[in-house]
C-alpha cells in the first residue's frame, strides 16, 4: 500500500501535493468563519465609535455627565442622558449615545442665567444619573428655559460658572429675574 501512495505521487514533487483532507477545514467552513468575523465586526462598530468618540471628548476637556430635558409634556420623562462640558465661554451639551462630535446645546455663559435648582424626584430619580439634581437656567436672549440634570457638584460648579466673570472680563452677572 505505502508502494501504492509513493507511486501515485512519485512524480508532483512534496510540496504540490494536495493536504490530507482531515488535515484542514473545508473550504465552506472558511466562508463561515469569515461571515461571522464581519458580522461580528459589524455588531462591535457603533460600541467601538462611542467609545472613541467619548475619548476625543474628554481629551477636549473635562467631561462630566448631564442631561437634557428636551420636552417638558409628562413629568419624569423627555430627559435624553448625555455628557457636558466648559469650553472657554460655552457649556457645550452632547448626546451619550450618538457618534457626533458636535454638541447638541451650547449655552453661553453671557446670555445664561440660573433659575433655580431641586432634587431629581418620581419617575426622574430612576431615568437620571444617581444623586442628580434638575437645574432650570434661562437664555437671557430668548427667554427660553431650559432643564439639566447633574450630580450635586457638578450643580455648584454650574452656578458658580454662570455667576461669576473671567479674569479680565466685561462680563456682568445678572440674576433671573433682571431684564437682560
């Protein structure tokens, strides 16, 4: 038998010859393996994005976590989560889950004023980030009201940056309830 086997291959030298068909998958197994590796690949996309995308942002500058009301119609929903932060004037509001880089809401400091603050309650304390607090701040332009979320902190750091000046500013803090 060995006789056999030598005499069949004696003339394609070692290296052409056909693999024993044990020895490999078969070639179908092969498209399989690939169809799942891009399916894969496809499922991880967007995960792999958001996360690139929330390390860019915070290379950008501190980030912190905040949401925005975006309709006021039942109580303890329209809240959609996001993150938020300052940079230079602005506080700059994006999505958490949205690969875009650009930010949602942008405040400025100068043409914001706080309203006022309480702690998140109902159906909210379940939908918002732990231990938040819904701050109410007003566009001093539009009049228009709009609603965030944040942890007790970060509540005072808004404040404080909406109530006082940068160095060498012109900048004038107004309360709620003055006319600009």
């Amino acid at each position: 038998m060995s006789n056999e086997c030598a005499g069949e291959h004696a003339s394609v030298p070692r290296r052409m010859r056909f693999p024993e068909k044990n020895m490999y998958l078969p070639h179908m197994t092969w498209d399989v393996v690939f169809v799942v590796m891009c399916v894969t690949l496809l499922v991880a996309m967007p995960f792999i994005g958001l996360y690139v995308r929330r390390r860019w942002l915070t290379g950008q500058g501190g980030l912190f976590d905040c949401a925005y009301r975006i309709s006021d119609g039942v109580p303890g929903s329209g809240w959609v989560l996001g993150l938020a932060r300052y940079r230079e004037d602005r506080l700059e509001w994006f999505r958490a889950f949205s690969l875009g880089l650009r930010p949602r809401v942008s405040l400025i400091r100068g043409m914001t004023t706080y309203v006022h603050q309480r702690p998140a309650s109902g159906l909210e304390q379940v939908v918002l980030f732990e231990n938040s607090h819904v701050i109410l701040v007003r566009d001093r332009i539009s009049s228009r009201e709009l609603t965030l979320a944040m942890d007790v902190d970060t509540t005072m750091g808004l404040i404080t940056w909406l109530e006082s000046a940068p160095p060498g500013s012109h900048y004038i803090p107004a309360s709620a309830d003055s006319p600009l």
